[in-house]
C-alpha cells in the first residue's frame, strides 16, 4: 500500500531520508510488524510494557558481560598463569576470544539483519556460559584457552549491544541510549581491574570468581532475552521465504573466506614476536595466505552473482560510512597504545606497588568511558558531528603528543595528558558507533555495525603487533646506549660495563654486588639510565601512533555530517506488544542496500 497525499505531507520525508516508503511487489517484503515508525505513532504504553523494559534489561546484561570479560581476566592472568602452572601458551587466553570474535562480528552483523537477531543472541548467550563455566573450573592453561574460544561466539553477539539497544529507540536518542548504557556499566568497563584483583585477594575461590561472575551475568541474560527479547523474525523481515530458502541464500563462500582471511591474519599477528620471530615461516606463511583470502574474498564479493553477499561492496562505495569506521578503528588503535604502554609506564617509572599500578592505569579506560557518556549525551545537542569528529581526532593526536613529549617528567604530566587522550578518544568512539548505523540503510544496522566490530578487533590486533615491535625493538638499543652513558659517567670502570650492563637487566642486589667496581652511587645513576630507556622506548611508540592520529584527522575531514538523521524514526520494534497496533499505512520500509 502507498503512503498517502496527507503522510507524505506530515513530514516523514523530512524525517529519514534513507527510507523508502513504497513496497516492492516481488511476494518478500517487510511485514507492517518489521517496518519503521515514527516515534508519534506509537502508543505511549509500548515504552513501558515488560516486552520492551525486559528487552533493555536484557541489552544491558550483554553489555555488562562482555566487559567483564574484556577487562577482568586480563588482570588476574598472570596469577592464573602462575596457579595452573607456567605455560607460554598463557597468551592465548585472550587471543583464543579475539580470533573467534574478529572472524564472526560481521558474519552475525549480517546474518542477523536477515534471519532476525533473538536466536542469535539467546545461542551466544548459551556459548558464553559454556565457556566461562570451563574457564571457572579449568585445570589447565590450555583447559582455559579451550573455553576463550567458546566464549568468543558469545562475544561476537555481545558485540552487537549497541545496536540492537538503538533500533529500538528513535534516531534523535540514539546517542543518548549508548551514553546511558555505558553509564551504567562503567564498576565493570571502568573498574573491572580493579574488582578482578579484589577477588583473587579476598575470596576463596580467587581468580575463578572472575569467570564465575560472568556465568550468571549470562545466564541472567538468557532469561531476560528468553523471555522478553521477541524483535521481528524472519517471517516478518521476509514474507515470502522460509528458513530453507533464505539459508540457501547465504553467501557461504564469503563466510569461508572472510572467517579464513580474518582467522589467519589475526592467528600470525599474534604469533609474531611472541611464539615465532617475525621472519619465520609460520607467521609470514600463515600472514601470507592470510592477505591473499582477503583478495580472493573482495573479488568474490565484487563479481559473484550472490543474492545475499556478506559484504556488499556498495557499504564501502559510502564514504561517509568508510571514514566514521576508519575514525573508529584508529581511535582504538590510539587507545591501544595507550592501554599497553601506560601501564608498563607506571611500573618502570613511578612505582611498584601493586594497588597503585591498578588505580593509576584506570585513568585511560575510565576516562574513555566518561567520554562517551558526556559526549553521547550532548552530541546532538552540539550539532554538526563531522565538526565534532575533526575536533575529537585533532584533541586526541594533542594529547597523545603529550605523552610522548612527558614520558621524562614527573607522573602527574602523563597521568593528565593520558585521561584526556582517552576522554576524547571516548567521544570519537561514540561518534563512530552512533553515526555507521545512520550513515546507511535502516536494514542494514547489523551489517554496518558488525562491519566496524570486525575491523576494530582486526586493526587492533595490528597495532597491538606494531606497538610492541617498536617497544620491542627500541628497548634494548636504548638499554644500552643509556644505561652505559650513566655507569660510564658515574665512574664505573670501562671494563666492568658489560658485567654492569647484565646486572641491570637482571634488577637484583645481588647482581649489582658482583659488579667489579660498583657502589651505591654508581648503582644509583644505572637505575636512572634504565628508566631513561624506558622513557625514551615509551615516546618512541607514544610518537608512532601519531601517524595513525593523523589520518583520523584526516578521515574525520572528509566524513559527512549526519545530525541531520537524528529524527523520531524507529527502526523495529518489539513484537507482541501494543507497538504492533501502528496503521500499516503509517509504517515505513526499512531499506537495504541489495534495494537498489
């Protein structure tokens, strides 16, 4: 049916440009029941019936889990890797998550926009008990690996928290649902590190709590999702098809080489350096036919005759949509660079005590936190948000500047200069996680959402492979060339330099005792040749991430403003309750890029 003269006068068309308000005649369309709506013509007592207020509830309880696990467990492996027994495999209990998630952020993106999202967010929510109960009772290091791996499908639905919390509520708040989200989790985003160190301290279970507070967020989230998540399923997304002859749509040949591609790369970033040096044959073979599925995967999107690619590359044909998920993905390489040498920064160069280590390397996860929730608070208030993007970018590369040009000074200059880096790498982010779902087809927020969630786990793990080769790489030159300069000039004899040089990389007494020639102030003065390297490494990595600051900018100048969409247009709405009683001559298409 076609919208008639007195609604497309009320003003709809102002509201969403986007949308296409004509049904197609091809016998698969939306249902009235899937279709967009102005926020007006839904009855006021839909925004608070149980359906919707549980379906929230449920939201949240999938985000707080997937910070939990983020944050918790990296804080307390080492005192697992020391419980379980020593294993250098230990780094792959994160890594294990990390690989599955990158490969399937964009494959549930997508399939999701097309199957309906409820069942793969109740199956993730089954996987990511599964896996955090192995974890809990794990034995072995490899026992733990083996559960991270579970536990990354559930990530992969986890994942899709701040989309599918903005499909139910209008355009205009959208930004304003993220900031309260992210609000409200902030005990585990924010202080995560913190609480996981006070279990192992304080409870008898120790470590294993970490993973057994993740159990029943999940599980909690299952019933709520059970019982109160009904968002529109396939029959109301495609009324002509059945389960059979959409999964005899999908693009598995995307899925293969995509999951091969992302898989690979992910597996020999991590590798290198670390398992294998970066020469070997394991990560350049592994990393090799890593990039080359990449191609075949990009050909075969391009040129294959598919129904329902995985990617269709019109997505990237939008340049508004490319730069916001660029900004989004370098602000986190930014934030990575952050996130690994800050900490490392505190310890080498101001303290050793454990608590305080904890309290000051909050300051860059927390301060991206409270970035978010004021800047997704006040973003369309302040307008124009590619303004906003070029000013975010351009305050961050300042700020990690700082770091790079502080690193010799006394703490409280980096401490400073790394919270307002992630302040305002905090407001990049919510620009780029609020505005790839406006900057493309209502139908298609699970695949520009999920688009971003895969490259953002994918370039992270290359800046994390980058950051700690440079630091890697940087450290030991600067070693000797500083610690030789301050035992040299303090008087040591020439001859003892190289036993000097072991007893500093070995930081006991006893090893600088043994040193021919040594004394306290000898000592004294290599000890501040150490930190010297460290202060000099940590500024080299600190400058390099400025190049990728810099593109930001750059991305950020050529994004396109989308304040304008921040209307009262809603994406779906929750089925079974008064929300479906809208006039389907009020209900609007939501359309998808295969539309065209």
């Amino acid at each position: 049916m076609s919208l008639d003269a007195s609604h497309a006068e009320a003003g709809e068309k102002a509201e969403y440009e986007h949308v296409n308000k004509e049904p197609s005649s091809d016998g698969d369309q939306e249902t009235s029941v899937a279709r967009g709506v102005q926020a007006n013509d839904i009855p006021a007592g839909y925004w608070y019936s149980f359906r919707i207020l549980g379906s929230y509830a449920a939201i949240l309880l999938l985000a707080c889990a997937l910070f939990i696990n983020y944050t918790m467990p990296a804080s307390a492996i080492t005192v697992i890797n020391a419980e379980l027994g020593y294993s250098s495999s230990y780094i792959w209990i994160s890594n294990a998550s990390i690989v599955v998630t990158c490969v399937g952020t964009l494959i549930v993106g997508r399939l999701s926009d097309i199957l309906g999202r409820r069942y793969f967010l109740i199956v993730g929510e089954v996987f990511g008990i599964v896996g955090a109960a192995i974890q809990a009772k794990a034995t072995s290091i490899n026992m733990l690996i083996a559960g991270s791996t579970i536990y990354g499908v559930a990530n992969t639905t986890q994942l899709c928290f701040p989309y599918v919390l903005m499909e139910l509520v209008p355009n205009k708040y959208r930004p304003l649902s993220q900031a309260i989200i992210t609000a409200i989790i902030v005990p585990f985003a924010g202080f995560g590190s913190i609480i996981a160190r006070s279990m192992i301290s304080y409870t008898a279970l120790g470590w294993r709590w970490v993973y057994m507070l993740n159990v029943v967020f999940n599980a909690a989230c299952l019933i709520l999702l059970a019982c109160f998540y009904f968002p529109p399923k396939l029959q109301h997304l495609h009324s002509g098809w059945t389960w059979r002859t959409e999964l005899k749509k999908l693009d598995y040949g995307g899925i293969f080489f995509y999951s091969g591609m992302s898989a690979l790369i992910v597996i020999a970033l991590n590798w290198g350096g670390s398992t294998y040096p970066w020469k070997d044959a394991h990560v350049l073979g592994t990393l090799v036919v890593g990039c080359v599925l990449g191609i075949i995967f990009v050909v075969y999107e391009a040129f294959m005759p598919l129904e329902q690619p995985l990617l269709p590359l019109k997505l990237l044909k939008n340049r508004g949509y490319v730069c916001v998920v660029l900004c989004g993905c370098i602000g986190q390489m930014c934030l990575f660079a952050l996130s690994i040498l800050w900490p490392q920064q505190i310890e080498y160069l101001y303290t050793t005590d454990n608590i305080t280590i904890g309290w000051m390397s909050i300051t860059t996860g927390l301060s991206l936190i409270v970035g978010e929730v004021i800047f997704g608070g006040l973003m369309r208030l302040l307008g124009n948000t590619r303004l906003q993007l070029i000013v975010a970018s351009c305050m961050m590369f300042t700020f990690l500047a700082a770091m790079g040009g502080t690193t010799h000074k006394p703490q409280n200059y980096p401490l400073a200069f790394s919270t307002l880096a992630g302040f305002f790498s905090g407001w990049l982010d919510v620009i780029a996680t609020v505005g790839n779902g406006l900057l493309n087809e209502p139908g298609d927020l699970g695949l520009a959402n999920g688009f971003l969630g895969s490259m953002r786990q994918l370039i992270g793990a290359v800046s994390i492979s980058i950051y700690v080769a440079i630091l890697s790489n940087r450290y030991p030159v600067n070693f000797a060339k500083d610690v030789s300069a301050a035992a040299l000039g303090a008087g040591l004899p020439s001859g003892s330099l190289e036993a000097a040089l072991a007893a500093a990389a070995n930081g006991t007494a006893a090893a600088f005792e043994a040193v021919p020639g040594m004394n306290a102030t000898i000592e004294m003065a290599i000890t501040g040749g150490v930190k010297n390297a460290w202060s000099s490494s940590f500024s080299t990595v600190y400058y390099s991430s400025l190049s990728f600051a810099g593109v930001a900018i750059i991305c950020a100048y050529l994004s396109v403003d989308f304040s304008h969409n921040f209307t009262d247009y809603v994406n779906r709405r929750i089925t079974g309750t008064e929300a479906e009683n809208v006039p389907v001559e009020r209900t609007i298409k939501n359309r998808h890029l295969s539309d065209d």
